[in-house]
C-alpha cells in the first residue's frame, strides 16, 4: 500500500461506463445554510427527472470547516493529525445527510455516504491524504436501484490503518473527479459561487472575462498558481482519465466554462488565458550555502520525507565558495519545515535561513505562448511600469510566475504593458511612472481614432521638418501665438462661428488656400500633437 502512496492519479483501471451519469458537486457557498440546500436538492431532482442517473458531492455548509479548526487550535496548539481529520470530516457528512432528507420530502429516494462508505481509498497520510483507489460497488447498487447518490467530498478511509482521512483543502473537487472517472460520467459538474473560469479574478480585476473553454494544462497551471476556482490535484485526475469538466454557477443560469482536451476546445490557442495570484505562499533563503555537489539534494530531500510542498527555487552564482538558496512553500508548511531547517543548515554548514511570509505569486498561463515569443517580457514591462520589483521567476511551457511583494498583488494583477510602437510615438522611456504610461494610452487611442479617419496619418509618426524649414518655423510660430488644445475642447459652436466668419470674407486665391490648407492642422492631429509634448 505504501508504494501507491506516490501514485499521481488513483488506481481506476477496472472502473465502468455509466450512460447518462452526471456526478454535481456544490462548494460551500452553494450549501451556505439550509435554503440553499432545498435549492440544491431541487436542482438535483430536477436533473433525475431530466432522465440523468445523479451522484452529488457536497461539502461542509459555509464556515462550517473553519469553524472545527479553530475549536481543534482552541483545544490544543497542535492538534493531533488522526483526531483532527475525524473531527474536520463532520462538517461534510452533515450537509450531505440534510440534503438527502430535502430530497425525500421532494418525493425521490436519496442515500447519502461517508468517504469510507462510497469506496474513497487513500494513504496513510493525515490532512492531505492522496486518493490511490475507488471501490464504488455501492454507489452502483444505488444507481441501479434509481437513487440520488449523495456523498460526502474531502474525505477517505486508509486501507492500512482503517482511519479516516481528509484530502486538504479543495479536497471535494478530488472527491468529485475521482468518482466521475471511476464511475463512467458523462460529465462532472463543479458548482460554485461564480459563473465560470474568469481570466483573472473579478474581485480584484473588475474587467475580467469569463472564459467558454480552456484545456486541461492551462486549468492546472491557473489552479496550481492560485486559482480558488477548483484544486488543482482534481484537474490531474480529470485529464489522466479523460472527464470532461464543467464550472458553473450555483445561483445564476449559465452555460460556465469547459474544461478539456486542447485540440478539442479550439484551433487557435489564446496567447494568455488568465492572470492568477496566490497569496498563501512563503519564502524561504538559505544563506551562504557551501557550493558543494549534494548540499541543495540533501535540503530537498529532508523537506519532501516531512511532506512539504516546494513551488519556486532558484539558486544564486557562487561568490567565494558559498552560494544562496531560495525557494517558496505554503504557509501552512512552515512550522513543520522550521525544526527541519535548522537541523539541515548546521549540517551542511550554512550561516542561517531567512523565512519571507510577506509575498504573493502572480502568474500568466495561456498555451499560446508556445508560439508567440516576447510574453515574458511583456508582462516584466507591465510590472515595471506599476513599480512593482520581482524577486523570483519561474517558467513552464505555458506559463510565466514571479513572486513578488504581498501589498502589490492587487497592482500587479491591474499592471498592463504599453506597447512598443506607442512609447516610440511618444518618446517616453519604460522606466517613467505608471501615471505617463496612462497618459500615453490616452495618446495612442486619440492617435488610432487618427489613424481610422482614413484622411492622414497619426501626427506622431509623420518625420519632423528639419529646423529652419518652413513648415517648422510655422509651428514655432503657431505655438507661440496660440497653445495646442484636446480636439475635445473644441467645441461645435466655435468651429461653425469660425466657417461662417470665413464664408463672409473674401475669397482667398488657389495658392493661399493652398498655403493655408497646408499650414492648419487639424482638431485630431493638434490633441496627437499635444498628448506627444506632454
């Protein structure tokens, strides 16, 4: 049994089809007090009555888990990990035990199932145990028998200790994907507070889009980076069996978001599909590391016996035979690396190490950047144009992360690039504030309204007359007697009083009207012009 504890996915090999399967599963939001829970029962006899065999996986009501945490610290400071599981576990038998008598007063039969009951195997390991076998011959009994199955998500037996485990938090999104892909679904449907995947979060980037579809590797880097949308050891699942994933809101109709294979979701890939960030992080320096084969093994090696989770390294050059070592990990694997980080850093003779908790993690993911270079440093200018300093990058194939500072996770994901042609338009270097990148977009939108006129070219990219020239001196002229105004103060009264002026004068000769045609510019080039001097 130990050796599946290492299984990237659960051992799923003699699962079956279920026509006509959907497996729902409702976060806590969803099941917030028992209201929303007659509502959930009334979507799920509604999808049975649709002709649709029904599993359901709900999670504990609202706050209800954190409230059981915080009565464990009350009690003790480290609370034991077996009792801790067995005490977190209640929440989500509870919710699911209510909705089934909602359902049965709905005139359907419903059962409700622990983990154990529904066949939830795991490893040994409490508080984030990993699913490593399905065993659903009940679920199927009751499926056959035209029940609405309803089972407890977040939670497991051990098969070598009998005890109960929890699968860390996000743990229902496993529970969910891991019975569609034994079961055989259809489709595995994940309800929540929100309408979809949106590519970037809407609480902090008001003009976020919900995405129609995205493909599996993108949804693992996104929920990997900080997406709260679904866990991202689910998303694992899912693609290693082929389940086809739907986000969808609990409260408002809506078609959500699909999540599958990329050739099937679309023929071109989006360059970037979302902006995550992830707050719940540290990072961790060790100083003066002796720059000796094995040292960085050795560190790595004790942190993954004690189970805990390394994101980011990087490793500085060598300067006078000792090297720095930095590397980000969950906040919650703090307190159990710290013992180990001290024994490790007298062993291989480092001065010390440092603990960050003061960071966030923003992360662009989108498969397109396989073949579209330059997003990298798009995103560096963004940040650089918001002042914000990044400390660490990593890369994948599909996805660029820095850590950067905690307090400016909200700017950063805000932060937007101002495209090359346009700092060359209008001659301000990259390094300038982010108030005269702002100014300048407002130029580049004048200068494209310009440009769509299809009468001239924008002002900014026309050559400049040499000095001496005419047509210069007759803008120095101009400036001199006159300051350049917005083409928006410039009102229509003014310019009709202006043409009825030169209507009731003389007629001017061809070539002065030539002269002057050529020397007056126009409302649109006057603002270009203005926002260039600015």
């Amino acid at each position: 049994m130990a050796s599946l504890a290492f299984e990237p996915v659960p051992a799923l090999e003699g699962r079956r089809r279920t026509p006509g399967l959907i497996v729902m599963k409702f976060g806590g939001t969803s099941v917030g007090d028992t209201e929303k829970l007659k509502r959930v029962a009334v979507r799920l006899v509604s999808a049975r009555e649709a002709g649709a065999k029904v599993v359901a996986v709900l999670s504990a009501m609202g706050s209800t888990t954190d409230e059981l945490i915080r009565l464990a610290h009350e009690v003790s400071p480290t609370p034991h990990p077996r009792e801790y599981d067995m005490l977190v576990s209640t929440g989500e038998r509870i919710s699911n035990a209510l909705c089934a008598m909602a359902i049965h007063d709905l005139g359907h039969e419903a059962v409700s199932f622990t983990g154990s009951q529904a066949g939830i195997v795991t490893d040994a390991s409490h508080t984030k145990a990993k699913i490593v076998e399905v065993r659903a011959q009940r679920i199927h009994e009751a499926l056959d028998a035209n029940k609405i199955v309803l089972v407890a998500g977040f939670q497991g037996v051990s098969t070598s200790t009998h005890d109960v485990t929890t699968l860390g938090r996000g743990g229902s999104d496993t529970t969910a994907v891991a019975l569609a892909a034994a079961l055989g679904a259809d489709v595995c449907e994940i309800f929540t507070d929100v309408e979809g995947v949106f590519t970037a979060d809407p609480r902090l980037v008001p003009g976020a889009l919900k995405l129609d579809a995205i493909s599996y590797e993108e949804m693992l880097e996104m929920a990997a980076s900080g997406a709260k949308v679904m866990m991202a050891r689910s998303i694992e699942i899912a693609r290693r069996y082929g389940v086809p994933l739907r986000v969808r809101s609990t409260f408002v109709d809506g078609d959500g978001t699909w999540i599958g294979e990329e050739d099937a979701l679309v023929l071109e890939k989006a360059i970037v599909s979302g902006v995550t960030h992830d707050t719940s992080e540290a990072k961790v320096s060790i100083v003066g590391v002796p720059d000796r084969p094995g040292v960085a093994a050795q560190v790595f090696r004790e942190l993954a016996r004690a189970g805990v989770n390394i994101d980011m390294i990087v490793q500085n050059a060598s300067q006078d035979g000792e090297a720095a070592i930095s590397f980000t990990l969950p906040k919650t694997d703090v307190p159990t690396a710290r013992p180990i980080l001290d024994r490790v850093c007298g062993e291989i003779g480092a001065r010390r190490w440092e603990p960050d908790e003061a960071i966030a993690k923003i992360s662009l993911i989108g498969a397109g950047m396989k073949s579209h270079p330059g997003v990298a440093a798009d995103m560096f200018d963004a940040l650089a144009e918001a002042g914000i300093n990044i400390e660490i990058i990593s890369t994948s194939s599909i996805r660029v992360s820095c850590v950067i500072r905690r307090g400016r996770a909200r700017r950063a994901g805000r932060a937007r690039p101002v495209p090359a042609p346009l700092r060359r338009a209008c001659r301000r270097p990259l390094s300038e504030s982010a108030s005269s990148a702002r100014r300048a977009r407002s130029a580049a939108s004048r200068s494209s309204s310009c440009a769509r006129g299809a009468t001239s070219t924008c002002a900014c990219s026309r050559p400049r007359a040499p000095p001496g020239s005419s047509s210069a001196s007759g803008r120095s002229r101009r400036r001199r007697r006159r300051p350049s105004l917005p083409a928006t103060s410039i009102s229509s009264s003014s310019r009709s009083g202006r043409a009825r002026r030169a209507s009731s004068s003389r007629t001017p000769s061809p070539a002065a009207r030539s002269r002057s045609t050529s020397r007056r510019p126009t409302a649109s080039t006057r603002a270009t012009r203005s926002s260039c001097r600015r």
